[in-house]
C-alpha cells in the first residue's frame, strides 16, 4: 500500500482508538491525560512508525529484539519512547538497552541485573515495569504477584534501572476485569514502596476500556491501530 493510503488508514483508525480511550476515561471518570497509547507496532515496517509518529503518536513498544533493534535504527531520527513488552532472554539485554527507553516484562531477578549491566554500559537509565502473570496456567511471561515486592525492590537498587510500575496481560479466553482488578491492587502496593512507580500498563485492542475502567495508565494497542498481524511461527 503507498503512503498516502497507509497514512489515511493509520490516521482514521488512530482517530478510532483515541475516541475509544475517551469514551472509557468519561465512563470511569478519569483524564484521558492519563492514559499513554503506545502503539504496539511488532510486524509492520519501519515506515509505519514514522506515518505513526508523524499522526502525534510518541509511545512505540515492540516484543522481539531481532526486529525491534533494526526498526529503532530506522526511525532513530524521530522523538519516540521506545518500550519493549516482549519475553526478554538475558543475551539480548545490551540490545534491547541500546535503544529501549521503557522495558515494560521484567518478570525475574536475573533479568534485572542483566539489564542493569547493559544499562550501565550504554550510559543509559531504563525505565522498568514488572510484568505481573495474571494467569495461572500460561506461558506468556510475568511474575507471580508474590514476587512483584522484591522485583520492584531489585530495580529500585539496581544502577541503571528505575522502577515504573506494573505491566500485565489478561488472561486468554477469560473476563478481563477481574485480571485488572488485581492487577491494580498490586499496582497500588507497588506505588506505597516505590511511589515514583505509578505506570499501570494494561489493556490492548480488545480489552482496553476495562483496563481504563480499573486505572490503566497505559494501554498498548496493536491490531485495532495498525490492523492484523500475519501469524508469527516461533
Ligand atoms: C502484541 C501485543 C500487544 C498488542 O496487542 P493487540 O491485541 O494487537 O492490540 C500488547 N501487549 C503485548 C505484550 C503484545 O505482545
């Protein structure tokens, strides 16, 4: 598709997106100055960003290095808060830290220090949510809600890193409003330890007005942005 076709496609289901977010906020009574898009652009070309940024967009998340890591390169000249929401193995740490403003799935100790080292090394700060595993039978990363305390606690001692709040993804085939109910609560204890650490990333294209409804401070959206993904066989 040419550019000008593309840009009018993005524009107008931008413009769906951002209706939808404040629709949600005047439901549930909130700002929508405190609901952050980040347009979760993993699939699509780095011209897509760029149509994307030049919209008004300034939050782009991507969850796989091998393509997150050439598409900043790409759009390296535009202001964009860069997050990655992905399964993060330790190896890609000093990728990810070159280019990654906010890495929204720490969800283990050791990734924290991993993180830690390629942040020092690059003279950069992460910010760093803690993915918290909402679900108890999945394989789709986070922590246990027991173990966000010490995570949090990790990033906070960690040069390099400081701690942003929690990020989660609901549960697959269930109501998500629960999920994100207590997704909150360990948010809010999370904010009482580290009170600078009050992102709550949650919600995505299908989801995204419960997430509102129960205090998201960022939802990441994909599909209904950008329109649907070819399956990715890993
Ligand atoms: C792909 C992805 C999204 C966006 O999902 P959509 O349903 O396409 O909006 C959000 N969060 C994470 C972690 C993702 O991997």
């Amino acid at each position: 598709m040419t550019s000008p076709e593309r840009r009018d496609e993005l524009a107008a289901n931008l413009a769906d997106v951002r209706a939808r977010i404040a629709a949600a906020c005047a439901a549930a009574g909130r700002d929508p100055a405190e609901v952050t898009l980040v347009a979760v652009t993993k699939t699509f070309p780095a011209s897509d960003v760029r149509l994307l940024a030049g919209l008004g967009v300034t939050h782009v998340a991507e969850n796989r290095d091998q393509e997150a890591a050439p598409k900043a390169a790409e759009t390296g000249d535009l202001t964009l808060t860069r997050h990655f929401v992905g399964q993060l193995q330790t190896n890609k740490t000093r990728s990810v830290a070159a280019y990654a403003d906010v890495v929204e799935s720490v969800d283990r100790p050791r990734l924290v220090t991993a993180l830690s080292t390629a942040a020092v090394k690059a003279g950069r700060t992460l910010r760093c949510l803690v993915q918290v595993s909402l679900d108890e039978a999945e394989g789709r990363g986070g922590a246990a809600p027991a173990d966000v305390p010490d995570l949090a606690a990790a990033i906070a001692a960690a040069e390099g890193l400081e701690p942003g709040g929690v990020m989660a993804v609901a549960p697959l085939g269930a109501d998500p409003a629960p999920a994100f109910e207590r997704l909150a609560g360990i948010a809010a204890a999370l904010r009482s330890d580290h009170p600078e650490a009050g992102a709550i990333s949650a919600g995505m294209s299908g989801d995204l007005e419960e997430a509102i409804a129960c205090g998201a401070t960022h939802v990441r959206v994909g599909t209904a942005l950008l329109g649907g993904r070819r399956a990715i066989v890993r």
